[in-house]
C-alpha cells in the first residue's frame, strides 16, 4: 500500500519512510498514516510499518483530520488524490 501511495504522491517510497521534516513530504506521510488506520490498522501496527511510534502516528492523523476540516488545500489534494487506496 506505501508503495502505491508514494506512486499516488510521486514521492519515493525511502522519502515516505524515511526522516525528512519537509512539508511536502511529511503532509504525505501523515496523510499514508491516516490510510493506513482508516484500512484497519491500528496505531501500533501503523507505527511499526512506517517506522515510528504510535504516538507520532496518532500525532499525525490528528493534524490531518484537522487540516481536512479547515480545507487546507494540499492536504485535501494529497488525500482526495489517494483515498482510494486501500491495503
């Protein structure tokens, strides 16, 4: 499912997984969390696939599903653009 989201986001795979605090890539990576539990992981499996604790991964929905209630643009972009990949 990574693999195909960051085809989805044209973002690499390592980019998604990996370290980079750039806003591009980290909304991507928030919004891949928030695939990933809405497909029915749950936090710590998400966590362990993405490399991260399941804090950060709970962290990171919640940013999202607020910026989605706000209408932030790149946000609805990258997930409205992906929504349809499930696991």
């Amino acid at each position: 499912m990574i693999t195909e989201f960051a085809k989805a986001v044209r973002i690499p795979r390592q980019a998604i997984l990996g370290k980079s605090r750039k806003r591009e890539i980290s909304d991507a990576r928030e919004v891949c969390y928030l695939l990933l539990h809405e497909s029915g992981l749950c936090y710590y499996t998400v966590g362990r696939i993405c490399g991260r604790t399941h804090a950060t991964v709970i962290s990171g929905i919640k940013r999202v599903k607020q910026l989605l209630e706000c209408g932030d643009k790149e946000i609805t972009r990258i997930y409205e653009q992906t929504k349809h990949i499930k696991r």
